[in-house]
C-alpha cells in the first residue's frame, strides 16, 4: 500500500485518533479517552460500561457469547502512556505523524495504544461476517499501567464487578520483536522495590570512625553488584537465556548526609529487584538479610513494593486457551517465541487471581521502542496485526 491509501485506511484513521490522546503521565486526565471508546463501541453496536474502581475509570465493552455461561475472554490495554521528552523526538509526539514508509510516530504506538485499536478492529471485521464468539469476549482498557500507583487492574480484579465477569482467559500487551519471531509471554518475574535504611557511626570527617554507615553500604554494594555480575555472565553465556530469565538487581536511589565535612548517621538507598520465576524468593530475601548482617546490622530494610511471586500461565495440553492460541498462530504460519516477561504488566494481576494470561503484540521485524524517544510502529505491521487478532480472538473465544 502507498501512503495515500493507508492515510485513507478507515482502521489507520483510528488508530491514529487514539494515538493523539495525550493520556500521559502524570496527572493524566481519561475523560478524551472515555469519550472516544464510547464512539468506538456505538459504531460496534456493543455495550459500554464505565467502572469506577479508584480514582480514575474503567472502560468495559460487552461482546455477548453464544454460551455466555462459560468462562469469558478479556482484552484488556492500558489507556495510559509513559511522559516524553519532546526535545528528543524528531516528530510531536502526539500528532501521529505518518512518513512515506508508513511509520507512524506517537507515544503509545507499541505501548500499547495499538493493541487496542487492534482489538477493535478484529471485533468490528468479526462481527460484519457475521461470526459470534461462544464466548462472552470483554474489551477493558484500565487507567495507570504505567503509573507508580496502584494500577486500575490491580484494584478492578478485586471487586465484585470483575467475579461476575466469569473470566477464564486474558490478553494483553507483549513487546516488539526486532526479528521475525512474534514474542508471547506465559509470565513474568516478581517485582521488588528495596529500601535499606543503613545507620552507622556518625562523627568528624577527619577521623577513621568504624562501622560507618558509608563502610555498610559498600559491603552490600559489592555482594549485590557481584550478585548482578553472575545473572550478567549467565545472560552472555547462554543464548537460550533470555532477559526475562535472569534476576536484576539495580541501585536506583541514593541519599544521606548533611554537608561535606559530617560522616552521615544514616543513608539511605533503593535497590530495584525483578526475581526470576527460578528463583525462591523466601531464600533471596535470607540471603540480602544475611548481607546486611555481615555488613554490620543496624539495616533496617523496608518493601516498597513486595508483591508475591505469581505462578506462570501454563503453556502445555493443560489449557486449552494455550492451545487454542498456538494452533491459531501456527495456521497462520508465523514463528513464536515462548518467553517470561522482563518487566510487569496487568497480566499478572489476572494471574494471581488464578486466570490464565498471555502478554502478546503483533509487532516484528520492528526496533523495541517503548518508553523510547520516536516511538512508531508501520502502517502494514499495525493492519497485519488486526489479521492475527482476528484469528487468535475466533480462537480463544470458541476454546
């Protein structure tokens, strides 16, 4: 197709429409988002519900099953995106900008503003076949994925609302593939945001006072980046292991001390921790406890985020979602990969209430950009992906 004829396409044209949105962080206002998925579902002929579960809404589009009494399908997206830095991108970032190569430039193209487009597109070409799922399917698009608060799936998997629903299954977003593998993910590591207040000696810079706070903090420095080194050397060494694989561990704040000439009675420091689905986390915590101990005690350590392991989605004959799934990308002739998710999505809110989800994108042969500058994704790559929404939707929906 030529740039004309996609700047014509009527799916390009809304999926264009969303992307110019400014649903950015912080202090993101949904009411432009809410208003443009009501029209969405009017010209779907679908139900709309708004659900508030906290401080921003939920939107919820019904598409009614044949046997609604199964467990239901959800599609779920974020409508929120992560903030730019205008100056770093060569096109605005929210005018959805199409160049001659069909690469459309806006925040959210990957992440993950075309998913939901993408979904819309599949039940509106469904629905004029004629097709209807056995299924109840649910479209949900949630507030601030992307935020440092509680996310809106997080709060909406715990109401009363959401058990009605009956769902069984999920979907939602994955991350592009630069190679021509599509990525699908079963899981993802637990996240871990580690405070260690370390108390020590405080004195006179001139003196060599003993069991400083500074001494402390560079004993566990050291374990921790020696720790690191061994998941770097395993991640270099093996090409079957993937980042999602490996536990990290990243210092990612640093404070303490009142002025240059004043050995500091406290620093503190925040340490983010993504655990492997390998990995106990019961043991991993022994093992920082033990470092802090070694180090001299007086650390008092402090979860600001400790959410639980998850269990992973079961990729095997036991779900037949899984299988479903497969067979459906492998009819379509497109090569997979089978991998744990590197950050975290609200796949593993539906997890932990013990549905089965998969994180997926149709997006290959494209560069990683999300939370990047000049984030874009083609005009044929984001079409091609309706086509395999179509297939995968018919599919989990008839399991």
């Amino acid at each position: 197709m030529s740039r004309a004829e996609w700047e014509n396409n009527e799916e390009i044209q809304i999926f264009r429409e969303y992307l110019r949105i400014p649903s950015v962080h912080p202090n993101v206002d949904y009411t432009a988002c809410v208003e443009f998925l009501k029209r969405q579902a009017a010209s779907l002929e679908l139900p709309i519900e708004v659900v508030s579960v906290g401080l921003n809404p939920v939107v919820v589009i019904k598409w009614l099953g044949k046997q609604s009494e199964l467990p239901s399908i959800v599609l779920n997206s974020h409508m929120d995106v992560v903030p730019v830095f205008p100056d770093k991108w060569t096109h605005e970032p929210f005018n959805a900008e199409m160049d001659d190569e069909g690469r459309i430039y806006a925040r959210g193209a990957q992440d993950m503003k075309s998913v939901a487009t993408q979904y819309l597109a599949a039940v509106r070409s469904l629905k004029a076949s004629g097709y209807q799922p056995k299924r109840t399917v649910y479209l949900t698009f949630v507030p601030d994925e992307e935020a440092g608060i509680t996310p809106g799936m997080a709060n909406l998997v715990k109401t009363d609302y959401f058990k009605r629903l009956n769902v069984g299954f999920s979907l939602d977003e994955g991350i592009a593939s630069e190679d021509e593998t599509y990525s699908v993910f079963y899981a993802e590591r637990t996240i871990w945001h580690l405070r260690l207040k370390i108390s020590g000696t405080s004195g006179h810079d001139s003196l060599l006072l003993n069991k400083t706070a500074g001494q402390k903090f560079s004993y566990i420095l050291v374990k921790i980046m020696e720790f690191r080194d061994l998941e770097v050397r395993r991640l270099e060494q093996n090409s079957k292991v993937d980042i999602g694989d490996v536990t990290t561990m990243n210092l990612t704040q640093l404070g303490g001390g009142v002025q240059s000439n004043v050995v500091p009675p406290l620093l503190e420091v925040v340490f983010d921790i993504r655990i492997a689905i390998t990995v106990d986390t019961d043991e991993l915590e022994k093992k920082i406890r033990d470092w802090c101990e070694e180090a001299g005690g007086g650390i008092e350590l402090v979860f600001e985020s400790k959410e639980p392991f998850v269990p992973p989605t079961k990729i095997d004959a036991s779900n037949p979602y899984w299988l479903a799934f497969k067979q459906a990308l492998d009819e379509l002739g497109v090569k997979t990969r089978q991998r744990v998710f590197p950050g975290g999505t609200d796949s593993r809110f539906l997890r932990q209430a013990g549905i089965s989800a998969l994180g997926f994108s149709p997006i290959n042969n494209t560069p990683i950009l999300l939370h990047d500058h000049n984030e874009y994704l083609r005009a044929d790559t984001y079409l091609r992906g309706i086509e395999i929404y179509k297939k995968l939707i018919a599919a989990v929906a008839n399991a």
